[in-house]
C-alpha cells in the first residue's frame, strides 16, 4: 500500500499552513514556493481539502488559506481520506460483495487488520504532532544547518 503524491503533498501544505497561519492567511503561492509543489496541482489539492471542511478560503488582497479546525482536531487520516479515499490494502476490504471468495477467504482477514494498524496510526497523528516534529518545543521553523567540517588531524606546520 502506497501513500499517493496527492497526500503527501496535502499533508505538506496543511502542515505549511499550520506552520505559518500566526501571520494571517496563507497564500498558495507563499505554500507553493517554500514546498516546491506547482501552483496548479496544489489548487487540486486546496480544492479538495476545503471541500472536506479541513481549510477555510480567505477572498481579498490579504487572502489566502488558514485551517478549518484548530491543527490538535486535524488528523493525518482525514487528510489522505479527503484526497485519497478509504484508506483500504484491497477493495473488497470495505466492500466483500466485490468477491465471491469473501465467506471463506483468509487473506481478506490479514488485509483487514493491515488497514486497520494503518488507521489505526494516521487516525492517531494530528497537524500539531506534525508541526512539533518539524517547529521543535519553541515553535519555530527549524533551519538546516551544514555540518561544519573539522580538519583532520594535520601536522603542524615548522
């Protein structure tokens, strides 16, 4: 099972926004340039997460994107769900009229429980768990930072 481009991508805009809407609305350009997503599949993927109810749009020259709920009430799981669909390994998982083999098939059960661990986590993680990891405990965007190189050691020079 693979988590499709759409939800990173949702996952890294939401968390933009998260990160960023202390200073007012987030514009899709501002989330386009520091994620490095085109502006045309990000407006998809805006279109569908404020369809889920996840961002609210903000119209007028200070416009742009906030959350629809604070980030503590926004889970991973809703926002793949909202791009993706069920989160499922196979089909007939949320539909067993897909198959006749459903009564008696025992690999059904052990997809069954492989969606529900995957569940089971992206329905635990919240934008606020997101934005710790990447803010760290001051709430402020981490910068990489290069790795100063040390010499080796050298002979001293006579």
């Amino acid at each position: 099972m693979r988590i499709s481009t759409k939800s990173r991508y949702g996952t890294r805009a939401a968390l933009d926004i998260a990160i960023h809407a202390h200073t007012g609305p987030v514009t899709l350009n501002d989330i386009s340039a520091r994620q490095g997503i085109s502006k045309k599949y990000l407006e998809q993927i805006i279109h569908r997460l404020l369809k889920a109810g996840l961002l609210l749009s903000v119209r007028g020259p200070r416009g742009g994107y906030l959350l629809g709920k604070t980030p503590d009430r926004i889970r991973l799981g809703e926002i793949i769900r909202a791009l993706d669909g069920p989160v499922t390994p196979v089909r007939c998982v949320d539909d067993p009229s897909l198959c006749d083999r459903t009564p008696h098939c025992v690999t059904r059960h052990v997809w069954s429980e492989i969606k529900q661990s995957v569940e089971s986590v992206i329905d635990r993680i919240t934008l606020a768990d997101l934005k710790r990891r990447q803010c760290g405990p001051d709430g402020l965007v981490a910068q990489s930072r290069k790795k100063r190189r040390t010499p080796v050691h050298s002979k001293p020079s006579r």
